[in-house]
C-alpha cells in the first residue's frame, strides 16, 4: 500500500524517484567496476593500442605466462604469499591466546593489560622511532620486520575477544572442575567452538598482510625481499625490466596483468570477506 | 578484582591488608598459564609500540649514525617552525584530508540514503557488493590501476579527450589536476565502504513513523528530512568526530599517487616526514615532525572523545 509501485496519481512521484534511484545505482556500478574491468580486459589485449575497447582485439595470455615465467616477477609474487600465510597464521595464533587472556575477568593485572594495549591505538612512537627498533633488533632486510610488527592489530585483538566472551562460562568451568589446564581448554574447547571468529579475523590478517606495501619499503632494501605490492608499483612508475626487455607483448599489457595477478586473491576472498568485515564494522564500539 | 570471594579462597580472613595480599599472591599462582599464554602478544608490543615511544627522545637530541650524539632541546622544533616546506605539508594536509572528510561523509550519507530506499532486496544486496569492494584493493592496486587509465599515452580518459580532438593531459602529474583527481580516486575506493555504519543506523528507524507521515500526507522528502536524518544524526556526528580525530593520518593513499612534479599540492605532513627521516636520513628532525604530529592527532582524539560524551552521552575510547 504505502511502498506500492504505480503510476497512477499520488504515487505518480514516488515511482519516477525509484526508476531514477535504480538508474542512477545501476550507473554507480558500473563506474565502480569500469576501472578494474578495462583493467582486465586490456591485460589480455595483444594489440597494445587499447582506446575505448572493452573486449581484446587479440586476446592472449602471454602477459600472464610472462609473469609465471620471469623470476623477477614470481619471486615476489611467492613472497607476498609466503608473508601472508605465515604472518596469518603468527598473528591468528599471538593475538587469540593473547585475547583468551584478557576474558578472564579474576586475573590481576588483566585492566592493566587491556589499557595497555588500547593506548597504543592513540599514541604512537611514529615512523622514525619504530625504523630505528627495528634496525636496533637487527631485523631490517628480512621478512620479520614486515610481518612481526602486524601480528597484533588492537582492533583486531578486542573484535576476538569479544568473541570468546560470547562461549558460556559454565562450559568451561566444567572443563576446569574435571582437571582441564587452561591451555588445553583454550585448545580443545574454546577455540573449536569460535571457529568463525578466527575465520573473520584470519581473513582481516590476511588482506592485511597481501595489501602491505609501505613496510616493504621502509625495511626492506633488498628487492629479492620485496612482495608483489612494492614490485607492482616499481613496474607501473619506471621500469628497466619493460623497457629493456625484447617480449613479443607491450609493456601495459604486463602491467595490466601484473594488477589483476595481485587483485586475484582479494577478489577470491571477497565473498567470505563481505560478511565478516561488515559485522566488524557494525561491532564498532570497542571496549575494553 | 570485585569477586574475590572466590570459593577456595574461603580460608583467609576477609579485609585485613595481609590477605588481600595473600589472596592476590593464590590468584597470581593460578592464573600463571594466562601470563604465559599473553607472553608473546606482551613481547610484541613492548618492542613494536612501546620501545619507539621511548624512542621519540631523539626529537631533542642531535642523532647521529652512531646514535645519540648531544641534546639539544627544541632546536628541531623551531627548524621546523621555520622551514617553508613543513608549512606546505601542514597546510596541504588540513586541505586534503578536511576536503575528503567533508565530501567523504556527505557521499557516504546520500548513498546510504539512496541504498535504504531500494526496496528490491537482491539488488540492494548487489549494489552493496559492488560498492564495497573497492575497499579492499590496496592503495598500491588502486594507485597503479588509475595511473593506467589515466596515462597520457594509452589511458582510455586520454583516449576520449583525443577522439574529441583534444590535447592529452597528464593528470597526475599537473598541480591544478591532482588533488580533484586524488579526491575522486579516494571516493571511488571509500565511498561504498563508508555508508555500512549509516545503512545499519537506517535499518534502526521505526517503519511506523512512516507510515504514520504518510496517513498525515507528509512528502517523502519532508519523510527523509524529518525521521530518517534525525534517526542518523548522532551516527553521522559520531563518524565525523572519529574521522576527524585521524585527520592528520592521511599517508599512503597520498605517497603511491604522488611524484616530485606535484609535491607542492600533495605533500602531506607524513610523506615529509618519510622524506626527511628516511630517504634524507635526517633521523632527529623527522622524528620531531612525526611527535607534532603525533601530538595534535592525540589532542583531536581527545576532544573528539569529549565531544562525543556530550553529544551521545557515551566516549568513544
């Protein structure tokens, strides 16, 4: 009655909004998506003069083999990797046993702690002071320097336990009255029972972790170290490896390829990724 | 430490000073596994966060490659108060990243508006889809995906001026272009991201008032003004207030997308400080650029937690 779609007096203005609301969302889209979509098309494209062409006028794949194939280009693509599963399953492992921790509402010192690791969220020593930390610790050029420093992200480290103080207490107690430690309660029940809490938080890790860039550039000289994010921006400003090389495929066309190759595993992930990070956002407040 | 009474702390004397002691000392033994267990999260950040807090002295010191060479107390502080190129930086930080705020929430707000008038489920649920994946893309993958659409050669923008017979134009690279073209791009990304706190205060309003402003032949128009706005005011002061207090954050969406033909329109207060500290080495004065402004985005989140008591009656922090 009050939402009815007609055109007859009354609700004549109320339909003439809804079809331009719809044109007008269905345009937006399209401008989202127009951007990674040329993107896309043109990285499959062997004619090198793109104009306006949504569909390649030559499709090939030789962009794609040309990155499987040159080490400058796989090696950081296997570093990103390597930094985004072991850093997940680091910052997954620190930061669930360090959120069990700060449940338990007896312990001393669990105020402390909470406070502790919430002042870091609005005061922090800035980027000189944390660079000169971690040369002092001896970690510049290698991949800890990139991956210690984010397996604790506070945010992320209150969302969790949050989570667990959602399992029932009295489960747990019975665990405890039947000679459980609590480290094998914290590995046998709870975390199976909070699965899809450390689902959600993996997955903001991992994005995290694929997505670094700027500590790759400030703690990693070497290139051999460097991920698929530092290469990907060193191949689209100036690079000698396009302009010297003699490849049968026009530079854009691996460069193009090269943003798809590091959008493919968000992209992968983005489904799962959607639901969680929206609950995320919508838990907001964050207490201690 | 309010329960206390725990059952097999029965035996010792309530009150008396000794066994408050006594009484934390058996809750200590139990609870040592915990300690362990939050060990390495304390290690973290103790040599992450808190070490580079002591760090920090450095500002007043002359710093040198072997270290600490001599104080020498706000010397750093009035080089920077004099030097033109940290005032460029300031200002364009409060210029850009005000400009975002400003035209970041009102987008967010008039999307969420627009989404929460669409009644067709699947397709609100694709358009939200749509919208928020930009999100997720990297500063990097954003950066690098419009410099190619943008390119003067072979970007598709370019392509379309030329078949109008027009002159390319190298947009991140022309001071007059570059902060509109920066502001879009933070759009394109952001925008979507931004309207889920708004959507989920939205879906709060009661279907009833409308109901009731439609029998009483209120417009839509005069709907949305007097029910739907007032149902997200405090969630829109409360997102202005949180994301004013990280004004001056604004970092790595500005260093992927600048380049030294535009530093007079883009560079901000932390790409100064990266360029100083760690491309010039000049360690001490960086850090004293990064203590300011480490010390007025503390003061913003402070009076934005001020603000946000009195407006809601709840802090933020």
């Amino acid at each position: 009655m009050y939402d009815k779609f007609s055109f007859a007096k009354g609700y004549r203005a109320r339909a003439i909004f809804v079809i331009c609301n719809t044109i007008f969302l269905i345009l937006l889209c399209i401008a989202m998506l127009v951007p990674i979509l040329k993107v896309l098309s043109d990285s499959f494209d062997a004619a090198g003069n793109y104009e306006l062409r949504f569909f390649p006028r030559v499709a090939t794949l030789d962009a794609y083999k040309l990155i499987l194939s040159t080490e400058s280009l796989f090696r950081p693509f296997m570093i990103s990797v390597f930094t985004t599963v072991v850093g997940t399953l680091l910052a997954l492992t620190i930061s669930s046993m360090a959120a069990y921790v700060l449940t338990q509402k007896e312990m001393p010192g669990r105020n402390f702690f909470t406070y502790a690791i919430l002042i870091t969220m609005i005061f922090h020593g800035g980027m000189i002071p944390t660079y000169l930390v971690i040369k002092s610790l001896g970690l510049l050029n290698t991949l800890w320097a990139v991956i210690l420093p984010m397996t604790c992200n506070t945010y992320n480290l209150i969302l969790l336990k949050n989570f667990f103080s959602t399992i029932p207490q009295g489960i747990v107690e019975s665990a405890e009255i039947d000679g459980c430690t609590p480290m094998m309660i914290y590995t046998k029940m709870v975390l199976p029972l909070s699965k899809a809490g450390l689902a959600a938080i993996g997955l903001f890790y991992a994005v995290a972790y694929w997505n670094t860039f700027f500590n790759f550039i400030i703690y990693i000289n070497n290139p051999d170290l460097h991920n698929f994010q530092v290469r990907l921006r060193e191949l689209i400003l100036t690079d000698d490896f396009l302009q010297r090389g003699t490849f049968t495929i026009y530079p854009q066309t691996v460069q193009n390829a090269c943003i798809i190759v590091s959008i493919i595993p968000v992209m992968i992930l983005y489904p799962f990724l959607q639901k969680h990070f929206v609950k995320g956002v919508n838990l907001g407040a964050i207490k201690g | 430490m309010k329960s206390m009474a725990n059952s097999n702390l029965a035996g010792l004397q309530p009150g008396s000073q000794q066994s408050k002691m006594a009484r934390k000392m058996l809750l200590v033994k139990k609870y040592m596994p915990f300690y362990f267990m939050f060990l390495p999260a304390l290690i973290i950040y103790v040599l992450f966060h808190y070490l580079p807090l002591w760090g920090i002295r450095i500002a007043f010191y002359e710093y040198g490659i072997f270290g600490i060479k001599y104080f020498k107390g706000l010397e750093n502080f009035y080089e920077l108060f004099a030097s033109e190129s940290f005032w460029r930086a300031f200002i364009n930080t409060l210029l850009i990243s005000g400009t975002n705020l400003v035209l970041g929430m009102f987008c967010s707000v008039v999307l969420s508006l627009l989404l929460n008038e669409v009644k067709n489920g699947p397709f609100k649920k694709l358009t939200q889809t749509i919208v928020y994946l930009p999100h997720f893309l990297s500063w990097v993958v954003v950066a690098s995906i419009f410099t190619m659409i943008l390119s003067p050669q072979t970007g598709v923008v370019n392509s379309i001026i030329k078949s109008f017979g027009g002159e390319p134009i190298y947009f991140l690279a022309k001071e007059e272009w570059w902060r509109p073209i920066f502001l879009m791009i933070y759009r394109w990304k952001e925008t979507g991201w931004g309207t889920i706190i708004f959507l989920a205060a939205l879906s709060a309003a009661d279907p009833e008032l409308y109901e009731a402003a439609w029998i009483d032949g209120a417009s839509r128009l005069k709907q949305v003004w007097y029910i739907t706005l007032p149902t997200i005011r405090t969630t829109i002061l409360v997102v202005f207030i949180m994301n004013l207090s990280s004004i001056f954050n604004m970092f790595e969406s500005v260093f992927v997308m600048q380049n030294p033909l535009v530093y007079k329109v883009s560079d901000v207060i932390q790409t100064y400080t990266y360029r100083t500290g760690l491309v010039q080495a000049d360690f001490d004065y960086a850090t004293a650029v990064g203590l300011f402004n480490s010390v007025l985005s503390f003061t913003l989140v402070i009076i934005a937690n001020k603000l946000s008591k009195i407006i809601q009656g709840e802090s933020i922090l």
